[in-house]
C-alpha cells in the first residue's frame, strides 16, 4: 500500500498529465466537441485504478460526445500514463462526469432568486437574528 502522501502525488501527476493529454494529444473530434477540464483524480491505495473526473461546458449531446470520445480513449490515455509516469504498475483509467459546477450555479441561482423574491424588511430581520447568534458564540 502506498502512502496517503505517495497517492496525492501520483493523482496529481496524473491530472497533470491527463489535462496535457486533453489539450494536445487525444485526436478524437468528439473530445473537442465540448470544452473539457480534468477537475480530480482518485487514485486507488494500491495505485491500481484511477478515476478521472473531468468537468464538460456545452450542451447534452455535446457532453454525451465527448464521454463517448474519452471512453473509446482510455487506452491510449493509459499507454501515455504509462510512458509520462515512472510507476510499477499503469493504473486503469475511468473517466466519470464531474457535475459539482452545474449543481452550484443551480444552487447559487436559487439563492439569488430567493433574495429577490424576498422582502427586505424580512431579510433585515434575518440578519439581525444572525448578528444576535454571532454575538452569543462570541461571549
């Protein structure tokens, strides 16, 4: 088993990788559809296994394209972690859609539009409750 310091290296090595791999080596047009961007790596404790997470901005079908394009590229992609990265083993690579940013800017625009359909008298009495709570934790 590898050190929790030896699997942060290596998955960011990885993502280093991956990322330059996005930008100059994978051919495949359907890749280049949607714009792309490696937001993690999770690297297995034995360093066997890699998930990718990779962040797609563009429609749907655009999405789906490029999914399709980095499935059909996960062996080239490990031949090239296998020739960039000095490890025993190549780890396998599964690349996962990463939806963290669509789910906060849904998030941050709900709360935006709570705001505005709010009164203000009503968010004046909330950040007095707020300013009433801070001054308890602070005494």
């Amino acid at each position: 088993m590898a050190t929790n310091r030896r699997i942060s290296r290596v998955a960011e090595l990885i993502k280093r990788e991956v990322s330059q791999m996005l930008l100059n080596g994978i051919k495949d047009d359907r890749v280049g559809t949607g714009m792309v961007s490696v937001t993690d790596v999770d690297v297995s404790g034995d360093l066997q296994h890699a998930k990718i997470y990779v962040s797609i901005y563009g429609t749907e079908q655009a999405k789906e394209e490029t999914m399709a394009g980095l499935k059909s590229a996960t062996g080239y992609v490990r031949s090239e972690l296998g020739a960039r990265v000095r490890l025993r083993r190549t780890p396998e690579v599964i690349f996962i859609e990463d939806r963290s940013i669509e789910r906060g800017t849904k998030v941050l625009s709900l709360l935006n539009q709570l705001k505005h359909e709010r009164p203000p008298e009503s968010l004046a009495a909330l950040e007095d409750n707020i300013d009433e709570d801070d001054e308890q934790f602070a005494q």
